[in-house]
C-alpha cells in the first residue's frame, strides 16, 4: 500500500496569536481543499498560551507577563496553558481523518504521540508516550500534545522543549498546588525536562530535531512526508484570523474569571480526561434549576464548540436531571473525547451546586 503523502512546511519565528491564527487558517484552507495533508513545524516568540476551556484570570499570571514582555494567547485545542519561546519547537499534522484511519482522538494521539517519541529517540533520549496525550523521559514531560477533529480533518499539534528556564515558565503560569501535588512532586519544576538539560553540549539544533521528527512521523504513522511551500490562501486566511478574531484581546480574554462574579457557584471535579471546572447560576423558587453553566478547564473535546452546545443545553434544567440531561447530550451529539467521560461534567456541575446547599 503506497504510503499517503504529507506537504512539510516551515513557517519560521511569530507571535504565539499569529501561529495559532495559523493552525486555524491551515484547518480551513485543508477542508476547503486549498492544501495537502500537511506536517508543520512552529516557532515562538515568549508567549502564555492558554486551552481553548481555560479562564484567563485561573491559569495566566498576567502582571508577571506583562513585566516580562510575554504575551498571552488562547489556543483553538484543549488542554492546560503552556509557556513557549525560541527554546521550544512546535509541530503540528493537519490531514484527512481517513489518511491514517486510527480511529477516535485516544487511538490517535496514541498513535501520533508514539510517532514523536521515536522520533526524538532518534536523538539519544529515551521518550516515550505518556497517556493521555503527553511524551515523557525518565518519567519527566519533554513534550505536550493536543488536537480535535473538526469534520473530516484533524489538527494534532505538540510541542518540543528544547531548551528551557523552568522559572520564566512558572513565573508566567499560575501552575495548580493539586496538581503538583498529584504527582507527588515537590515543585513544578520537577514535572519537565528538556533536551539541554538531558543531553547538555550533544543537544542537537533545530534542523536536526525537526528531521528526528520527519523520520519518526514517517516511520511510525506509515507517511511519505517531503518539503513543500507556504500557500497565501493560508497566509491570507491566517491574517484574517488573526485581525477578526484569535489576535484580539477579546478572544484571549474570552473566559476571565467568572468566580468573581456575584452569584456564581464554582465546583470542580478532576478524572482521568483532565479538571472540569463549573461555573453556575440557579434560579426558581428553591434554586432547584440551572439559569446559566460555564464550563472551563484542560481537557480535550472535539470539535471544542461542542462545549457552548453543552453550556446552552443546561439552561433551566433540574438539579436532578443534570447527570441524566449530559448523558443523553453527549450520545446524541457526534462527540470525540480523550479519557474525559460524560460523567466528569456532571460531576463537576454538581459540585458547584452543593456549594449552595
């Protein structure tokens, strides 16, 4: 069976607001027919990135960026917020569901994520895959990942630590105690490595780490990746992006800090998928009805509009029927999730509600 061809492209030093711009451009020329399957390569300029479901106010230590001259940025995946600049490379794979027929965002980031592995093995580390969606050496997170479906195209994206001051990344990100804590670790720090660190004078430049990477895409995923040119159609539609829409503050600032407002219930509930953060208003005589859910947090969902579906659904329903309500929500939608479960929401919705009680 001949292997299925992907375009590789590079498209050089930008903001973290433009690249991601880009990923969204890049989704739409590829639906739109405009581009092949494509495997890119990304670098950034110092930004805090949030998840597509993470409030800003949370999870950005905004007054440190601003000292820094970080910027700030939401992504168009899921996931936790991340720290990027000329120290980390980026990848991302954006091609047909069917071109490599794995199944379900698990199978595949599994996949995708074991291809990066032995890629960066090439190297002379030894990464593996972390699930759910991580790649990791001697037990320490070298890369993180993410991605959705968005009809018949995939975006699956990642990122390299190459070289890395772990107290400019945890000066910018306000890093959860529970999760250190989770991990058994005494600091943030202790959860990530990189190839400087590992490999000290031996740390390869970014040529030969974005070949490791080709060679693991090819020979793990079964693709005949070769270099290709930028389009305009994506150059055009990424500036388009960028200037209505994923480059304004508006965008980034999107979800804030909704516990600061008056009335709103906050509850969270952690699973395998990830945390799920609740935010809720009830009304009725006995507040025995959901008025308002916003539902934050670093798990992935695909397509990630589906969470505004959710959040709409919820309005005026019961307290009692919320698990029930979810249920039937996500089995009539054309849903994929990674490790997060229908009942995680719930749980989370819940949790708010009993803070009234």
């Amino acid at each position: 069976m001949p292997q299925p061809p992907f375009r590789v492209i590079d498209t050089g030093l930008r903001t973290g607001r433009e690249n991601i711009a880009f990923d969204a451009a890049m989704i739409d020329a590829h639906r739109a027919g405009e581009i092949p399957d494509t495997l890119r390569f990304i670098h950034f300029k110092p930004v805090a990135l949030l998840g597509r479901h993470q409030a800003l106010g949370q999870e950005v230590r905004q007054d440190e960026c601003a000292k820094l001259g970080i910027e700030i940025g939401r992504r168009i995946t899921g996931g936790g917020a991340i720290y990027l600049d000329e120290g980390q490379l980026g990848w991302a794979l954006v091609m047909h569901r069917k071109s490599l027929a794995l199944g379900d965002l698990g199978n595949t980031a599994e996949a995708i994520c074991k291809a990066a592995a032995l890629g960066l093995s090439k190297l002379g580390v030894k990464a593996r895959f972390r699930p759910r969606n991580d790649i990791e050496v001697e037990g320490r997170k070298i890369s993180g990942t993410g991605g959705f479906f968005d009809g018949d195209t995939l975006i699956y994206q990642g990122t390299v630590l190459v070289d890395l001051n772990p107290d400019t990344m945890f000066a910018a990100l306000n890093v959860a105690k529970a999760k250190v804590e989770r991990k058994n670790l005494d600091s943030a720090a202790d959860r990530v490595t990189c190839l400087r660190a590992l490999l000290g004078d031996r740390t390869p430049n970014m040529r030969m780490i974005k070949d490791a990477l080709i060679s693991g895409f090819a020979q793990g995923l079964g693709i005949d990746p070769s270099w290709g040119e930028i389009s305009s159609a994506e150059e055009d539609r990424a500036k388009t992006l960028y200037d209505e829409e994923i480059g304004t503050d508006d965008f980034v600032a999107e979800i804030d800090d909704p516990a600061r407002e008056t009335g709103v219930l906050c509850g969270t509930y952690t699973g395998k998928g990830g945390t799920i953060e609740a935010f809720v208003r009830l009304e009725g005589a006995r507040n025995e009805r959901l008025r308002e859910v916003l539902i934050t947090g670093d798990f992935f969902i695909t397509p990630p509009r589906i969470i505004y579906d959710l959040e709409a659904s919820l309005r005026r329903v019961a307290l009692t029927d919320i698990a029930s309500h979810i249920s039937t929500f996500f089995e009539t939608a054309n849903v994929g999730m990674m490790s997060a479960i229908p009942d995680d929401f719930a749980r989370a919705i819940q949790n708010a509600c009993e803070v009234k009680k």
